[in-house]
C-alpha cells in the first residue's frame, strides 16, 4: 500500500489530514469519530506502535492523545491526534479495537487522569498505595519533588479457589541477578493455570524529570532509560530531536550508528542465548554464550570506549569519530567469534536433553502475538514479519539490507533459533558495512531546531528485543516539554504472560520468561 | 583465562587505606568474626531501581572469564544466606519497602556495597515522586563502587577490597 492509498482512505472518514514530512501524515481526528476512523484504518496493513497523552491544557486549554501507527510497505507513520476536554478528560476505548492498547489506556489514566470509557482500567505504572485519582505525575501542575507517602498495599492478584491449586509468588526480588517485578503462578499439581505480573518497580519518573532539561541532558537520560538497549534509545532519542531539521547526518556517522546497534544485538542475543540455556538446565552451553558475550562487550567496549556505547552519540552524529583501524581489528576480532560461535550453536541444536525444554515450551500463536502487538524477535517466532530495519528505514539500513529471518511454531525454540540466526546475519552484515565505511565528517550542526514548527519529533530504531519508539517535543526555548519513550518490552510483557499461562509447568516459567528476556527498566522507565 | 584475571588483580596491590575512614563499621566487627568471613563470602544483590546495566555487569563476574568462585565469593538466591549485600540503584519508591525487608532478612554482621552511581550518589536520576535517590539515605553502605555502571573488573576490586579488610 502506498501513501496515496492511505491518504484516500482518511478522505473516505471525513479526516483532515495533513502532511509533518514526507514520511509522517497526521490527521486530527474529533472523539466521536476515533473508533470508526480505526476501524477503516485497521482492515488496511497498518502496525499499532504508540499512545501517549500530552497536557497542553497551557496553550490549548485541552489535553492531546496522540495514536501512532506504522503504514506498511510505505516506509511511512500516520498519527491520529485528538483533542480532549479539560474536565473529565476521557475518549473511546481503543483496546477493544487495538487488544495492543491496554497498557497505554492504563498508563494514561495513571499519570493524567484521562478516562478510557468502557474498560476496566486497573492502575499499571503506579502501584496500589499510590494516592490514585488525587495526584496525576505527568499533569504540568504536578511538581516533580511531590512528596508522597510510601506504605505496603498489596497487589490484588487471582487466588487460587479450589482444592488442588496452590499459588507461587516470585520477587519483586529474585533468586538471580536479574531485574525486580512481582511473579504470581496460579498452580494445580505442576500445571500452570494462571500466571500474572507486577511490574513497574523500577519507575524512576524519568519521562517527568525530562520535561524542562536541555536536549543534551535529554540525550543523557535516553542513554540510561535501559542498560541493555542503551544505544538503542540513545539512536532513537537522536533521531526522533533530528527529524526537526531537514539536516541529514553524515554517512559516516549513519554508518557507524547501524555498526554500533548491530554490536548491541549482538551483545544483547548472546546474553539472551546464556540466560536460556542457563533456565533449560543446560550450563556448559550457558557458559560458553556468557564468555562469548563477554568477549562481545569487550570488542565494544575497545571501540567505542564504554561498554555500554554511552557517550557516543549527539544530536547530529557522533560525539567523536573512531579509527578505521579499529573497525579492521572488529571485522578480525568478529571472524574468530564466528567460528566459536559455531560450535556452540552445534551444541545448543544437538543436545536432545535442551530441545525437550524448548520444543512446545511458552508456545505463543500467530494470531495471539498479533493480537498484543508483539514486536522484534519474539513476534518473528511467531511468525509475523515486521522489522523497522527494512520497514521504516534508518542510519545505514537503507544502504544495507539486513537478513531478517522468521519462524512459525511459536516456541522457546523458535525464538531461540531466531536469536542464531540473527547472530549469524550479524557476523556478516558487520564487515559488509565496515567495508563501504565512508570518510568524513562525523557531526552535523542542527541549526534549523530552533525554528521548527512544529517541535515534535519522532525516532523509531529495531532494538535487539523489538521496535523502539521516542516521541520528543520542545517549547520555545527548545527544552523538552514532552518526552515518550515505548520500549520492546514494553509491547512484548504482554505476550509473555500469555505464552507463559499456555501448556506449561512451574519449571518452564523462567524458560518462557527468558526466551523472551525482556528488560524491566525499559518498561517502567 | 583466569590466570589473566588474577594477575591483573594482585591481590597485595589493592590498597586498604584510601578508603579506611569509610570503613568503620568493618574494622569494628570483632577480630573472629573477621576471620571467619575473610575466606569466603556470600553476595545477594538486590536492584533497588537501577538500569540494569549494574545487574548485565554483576552477572558477567560469574561467567569463565571473571569466574566470581575462584576468589572465594558467590552469589547467593536468599539474603539469609548473604554476608554483603550489593545494592545498586537510585531507591525507587515501589522498591524501598523490598529493599528494607531484604536488609533486615539478613543475619548480622551486615556489609552493605552500593554498585554504581545510582546507588552511590543518586547519579543523573532527579529526586521524585518516584525516585528517592542514593542508597545511604536508607541503609548504612560500607564500600562504594562507583561507575556508570562499573566494569565487572572494577567491582571484583571492591569485593576482593572488602575481603581483605576482613582478613587485616
């Protein structure tokens, strides 16, 4: 479908719409017509990526929801942008159209106070002795030093009601080194019947504390919204203050942008292959992809000088440049891990006793990943094909066309075979961007940023667990005034409860969860 | 591998007395209780808010190239079973309540590690409605390991620290 296509269809819903750039189409949209509008849009290839709610109650005297969706084979974003009331703000429910929007209706009436009518909407992002329905954090009028009382309220899960079952409660502290968020299994005998998550421990109010910050203490922020996707959000961040200006970064630092994502992969499936051979029982094989993983981070961290990539990126490039020399010692350095790495995919596919675990395990079908909008690898298990870097192109990926594999069980396995093969893709898409590395220039000055109207920005980037989405706006002065960030996992904790309340055991629950391997300080920011 | 590992260590290199005056409450546990915890070490951590890229870190000192064992440290799944709790952060408010319930479960004497900026000085997290800000505002924390996060060399330092603390 192309973009005229789409610009038809709004004219058959009465839509006026109008054009932010050549890839962005926005259409105001009135409450009463939301769903219809939805409707229409949805039997066409569209992809939900966002929600997020804007108090602009300042300048308009309303509150703004902004929906963003992704037009397939378009390489284009259409927004839906409505305008709501200042008392009682409310709207439609869009999750019984868009199952994908749960959350977002959840987390919007947690932190503005914005009604979704028709739904039940449990609070999500804060937890229960948060004083609900008095204070709203991300309303202009709440102060970000607030005090609030802390006391223990505890979470209202399903208990277990006939003879037989029994509950398992996991964390919000674990037995691993792994994040916090509260785990409740619902069991009868081994089975697992019901299965449900608290998460949102981690919420640090960083979305709040942005607004008012420069966009370099922005950038500084995105860098530490998550450890593991750090240069995912830090790219995204970037892209989303870039596409003010007309101004198109320089080849070169485009390149070395797509390098750097592609060794976070890289980092990032290593690690992910360690934890599931670690949860299968399977510690030889666990080992091996944690020092492999480690050797990973130290490849990163002799060229870009962090571990993490920090400190990379600018709003318009890269802070400082990196020696060829370095990129002809990575493309050495990856041709020795790929032929190690050989020999551990041959004992993770060859050991009967894991693929036992994996088979059949956590199955999540093509049509339930659909329905909770799962993204990266997890939805590509599953069998949908959807992929930023070749569906909504960035940096280096419209030079170079990543291999971008699929599977169709829907299992542990799957996703761990997707997780080889991307590896493996890594292994040669590096070198083929090392190769045709431009020189040059690597920072752009942005000139036009102060000028822009309007200011609003968004920067979409395929992090290692899925599509990545920041939203930025600026005022005048060119602080931040809003600031959206929608991780992967994020869209993914969803379909992980799901595939997990499958046929599964106790024992299968932490396979599941990190065949998955999502972030937690991704999701509660 | 390892050996490189320990020759970059050197245990009689590390250096007690930068950080003594921080170290009070170690020096006051009694001479035999030093002892018995100079050999050997239980480590529970606990995420208290942060990134996650102190857990990525702390979870690569158990993998065969830093091989946390060979050094007399492990981790351990309950806090019953710890003698250093490491704590990385900034102290989140739906985690304080968590963190203090973790800190009381252990048995004394307690040694408290903050991991990372966050934890150790509140790093570039602003103070909030949901962010409460370093961890020594809630529990009393021997050693710092600062960083952003700290490379996993750099916390077997601070743990090979504290362990030789307990051995002087």
């Amino acid at each position: 479908m192309n973009k005229s296509n789409i610009i038809s269809i709004l004219k058959k819903c009465n839509l006026d719409e109008s054009t932010i750039n050549t890839s962005h189409l926005l259409c105001n949209i009135q409450k009463e017509d939301l769903q219809t509008s939805i409707e229409v849009l949805l039997k066409e290839k569209v992809s939900f990526l966002t929600m997020f709610a804007i108090d602009e109650r300042l300048s308009s005297g309303k509150y703004r929801l902004d929906l963003i969706f992704l037009v397939l084979n378009a390489n284009s974003l259409l927004t839906f942008k409505i305008y709501l009331d200042e008392v009682k703000p409310s709207y439609p429910a869009i999750s019984k159209l868009i199952p994908a929007a749960e959350w977002f209706e959840r987390e919007i009436h947690d932190m503005f106070g914005i009604i979704a009518e028709g739904v039940d909407l449990e609070p999500l992002v804060l937890h229960r002795d948060f004083p609900h329905g008095k204070y709203f954090p991300m309303r202009k009028d709440f102060k970000l030093n607030q005090e609030i009382k802390i006391s223990e309220v505890p979470h209202e899960f399903i208990q277990p009601h006939a003879e037989g079952m029994h509950q398992v409660a996991v964390g919000p502290i674990h037995a691993g080194i792994i994040e916090p968020g509260h785990l409740r299994f619902c069991t009868i005998g081994e089975q697992i019947l019901d299965f449900n998550a608290q998460l949102f421990y981690t919420h640090k109010g960083i979305e709040k504390s942005a607004e008012g910050k420069t966009i370099e203490e922005g950038l500084v922020l995105a860098e530490h919204v998550c450890g593991m996707c750090s240069y995912s959000h830090s790219v995204a961040y970037c892209q989303a203050v870039e596409s003010l200006s007309k101004v198109i970064i320089p080849k070169r630092a485009a390149y070395i942008r797509t390098i750097c994502l592609e060794l976070e992969r890289l980092n990032s499936h290593l690690s992910d292959l360690s934890a599931i051979c670690s949860a299968g029982g399977f510690a030889i094989a666990s080992m091996q992809a944690a020092s492999f993983r480690e050797k990973a981070m130290q490849l990163t961290s002799k060229l870009t000088s962090h571990r993490f990539f920090r400190g990379l990126n600018t709003v318009g490039g890269l802070k400082r440049d990196i020696d060829n020399d370095e990129f002809e010692s990575l493309k050495n350095q990856l041709q020795n891990l790929k032929k190690e790495f050989e020999s551990l995919e041959k004992i993770i596919i060859d050991s009967d006793t894991l693929l036992d675990r994996l088979e059949t395990t956590g199955e999540l079908s093509f049509i339930q990943a659909k329905k909770f909008g799962i993204v990266g690898p997890a939805a590509r298990a599953s069998g949908i094909d959807i992929d930023l870097r070749r569906d909504f192109k960035y940096a280096g990926y419209s030079n170079f066309a990543p291999v971008i594999s699929i599977e169709t069980e829907g299992d542990a396995l799957s996703r761990t075979k997707i997780r080889v093969k991307d590896i493996y893709s890594i292994f040669d898409f590096i070198p083929r961007i090392i190769d045709k590395l431009p020189i040059g220039k690597i920072k752009e000055e942005m000139p036009e940023l102060l000028s822009a109207t309007p200011k609003e920005g968004i920067g979409l980037v395929e992090s290692a667990k899925g599509s990545l989405i920041h939203y930025v706006r600026l005022d005048e002065k060119n602080k931040i005034s809003r600031w959206h960030v929608r991780s992967a996992s994020y869209m993914n904790w969803r379909g992980m409860v799901q595939a997990t309340k499958g046929r599964n055991i106790v024992p299968d629950g932490p396979l599941v969860n990190k065949s998955f391997n999502l972030c937690y300080a991704c999701v509660d920011r | 591998m390892c050996g490189q590992i320990k020759e970059k260590i050197m245990l009689e290199n590390l250096n007690t007395e930068d950080i003594k005056t921080e170290l009070s409450r170690i020096e006051k546990l009694d001479k035999n209780t030093r002892q018995a915890l100079s050999k050997s070490l239980l480590i529970r951590h606990l995420d208290a808010g942060s990134c996650n890229a102190e857990e990525a870190e702390l979870l690569a000192l158990s993998n065969p190239i830093y091989d946390l064992t060979q050094f007399g440290l492990d981790f351990t799944a309950s806090p019953r079973h710890a003698d250093v709790l490491t704590v990385s952060g900034p102290v989140t408010r739906h985690l304080k309540i968590a963190m203090e319930k973790t800190y009381n479960a252990m048995p004394s004497p307690k040694i408290v590690i903050a991991i990372g900026d966050g934890a150790c000085n509140g790093s570039i997290y602003e103070k909030s409605y949901a962010c409460l800000g370093k961890v020594d505002d809630f529990l009393p924390v021997d050693i710092y390991i600062p960083g952003d996060p700290p490379t996993p060399m750099q916390i077997l330092n601070g743990l090979l620290l504290c362990k030789k603390l307990m051995s002087l």
